[in-house]
C-alpha cells in the first residue's frame, strides 16, 4: 500500500491549489474549506464508528449503549468548559494536540504495513516511532503557531508571538491535515476492500462511499436549510470534540488486537 499515502497528499495538494485559485480571499476560502473538509472529516468519524458498532453488536449492545451514554455526557461537560475563559484557552490546544497525535500515528501505521496487510497494527510505544511522531507533531504545531491565527496561543504559551512565516490561515493548515487524513484513509479502504474481494469487500466499498457521500450532501441541505444548526455541526470546536473520541476509541480497538478498518 506505498501508493496510498503519496497519492492522497497529491490529491490534497491539487484540491487546495484549486480552492486557493477559485477563491483568494481568506473568507471565501474558508467557506469552500468548511465544506468540503469538515464534511469529509465527518464521514471519516461515520464510518469508524459504523465499522465499531459491527463488533460490538457481536460483543453485546448494553456496552454500546454505556459507550455512547458516557460520550454524551462527556460532550456536556465539555460544551460548559468551553463558556469558561480560563478553561477554553487551553482546553481546545490539549484536544488538538490529541487529535493531531491520532493522524500523525495512524499515517505512521500506513507507512508501516506490508504487503499482505489488511489492517492497522497497534500503537507502537518504542521510542524510534515516538521521537518520529514527536518531530512530526513538532512540525505541526510551529507551522500552526506561524500562521496568523496561532500568533495569539504562542503568545499566550511564551509571552511573544511567533513571526508569521507562512501565508496560510489555520483553517487552511486544519483543512488541509484533515483532508489528507481522510484521503488516505480512504484509499487504505479501497486497497483494503480490493483486497478482500467478494461481498465484504463490496460491504467496504459501501461503507467508505457513503459515510462520506452523505456528510457531503447532509452539509449542503442544513446550510440552505438551517443555519443554526449548520453553524453548530460546522463549528471547529465541536467537530474536535468527536475527532478526538474517534482517536482514543481508535486506539483502544488497534491495542485490542481486534483490528480496525478505518482509523
């Protein structure tokens, strides 16, 4: 699967030179972004979690019902941390970080898979893959902090900011990670459902096509539809929030050995 992995930046790459040409002004851009990325995103979330509910209907519903119950209540407590100041400055750069960790490492697992591999290996915890994760991360968070939007946590993290060194935004840095994340996993898929061939590799295909179709056209109706709920499901902070439980719940089912279709 070596193809995937440069196939997708040149695919995110391409896309984004086209947004950047079609629309030139940051605003604009960032509108064609949030509706495509986000969206795309989305469907990355959808179809982890569909693959999860398979497995845990043979591992019984009642575990399930308890997963999504505390997923919820989780998600209350953090919609009130983010009405407080002193939480929400730092709140939102700890999950990033927890979801930038989960794209860079998954990336690292597909670059590791062999020729006969069909799913993720789990997380490796030698120090060889976490300084690699590390200096990728590393990359991130300066191109992140180098961007005009990041001036004002590396202010707040040194008392200074940062040169701005790029002519990225942070939506366009976010944008651009997530599609990425997204197209290589969906490449992963589709080798993957080539590779099973028969009715479970048409089941894939299935499920790669249209957790990430419906995102796509279920944005396009609530933003012609019904802006309110529209700026609630586009919102950065509240995509994070699922992001980062897809990442723990990821991990956890590659550490369980029970492998995982999409991480």
């Amino acid at each position: 699967m070596r193809h995937v992995r440069p196939a997708a930046a040149l695919a995110v790459a391409l896309l984004l030179a086209a947004v950047h040409a079609a629309a030139p002004d940051a605003p604009s851009r960032q509108a064609w972004l949030e509706g495509l990325a986000l969206p795309l995103g989305y469907g990355h979330l959808i179809a982890g979690a569909l693959s999860s509910r398979r497995r845990s209907r043979r591992g019984g519903g009642a575990a399930a019902a308890a997963a999504w119950l505390g997923a919820f209540t989780a998600f209350a407590a953090y919609t009130r941390a983010l009405q407080l100041p002193a939480l929400r400055e730092w709140l939102l750069p700890a999950l990033l970080l927890v979801s930038a960790w989960h794209i860079v490492e998954n990336d690292r697992a597909i670059s590791r898979l062999g020729p006969g591999d069909l799913d993720l290996a789990p997380p490796r915890a030698s120090p060889r893959e976490l300084a690699a994760a590390a200096a990728a991360l590393l990359a991130l968070a300066l191109a992140a902090l180098s961007t005009g939007d990041g001036r004002h946590w590396s202010f707040l993290a040194t008392g200074r900011a940062l040169p701005v060194a790029t002519g990225l935004s942070l939506a366009d840095l976010a944008a651009a990670v997530l599609l990425y994340h997204a197209a290589s996993f969906v490449g992963f898929g589709l080798e993957r459902a080539r590779r099973l061939g028969g009715a479970r590799g048409r089941r894939l295909r299935r499920l790669l096509v249209l957790s990430h179709a419906l995102p796509l056209a279920g944005n396009a109706l609530l933003a012609g539809w019904l802006d309110a709920v529209h700026a609630l499901v586009a919102a950065p902070a509240f995509y994070l929030f699922w992001s980062v439980l897809h990442a723990f719940a990821t991990a956890r089912r590659r550490l369980s050995r029970r492998g995982a279709v999409l991480g």
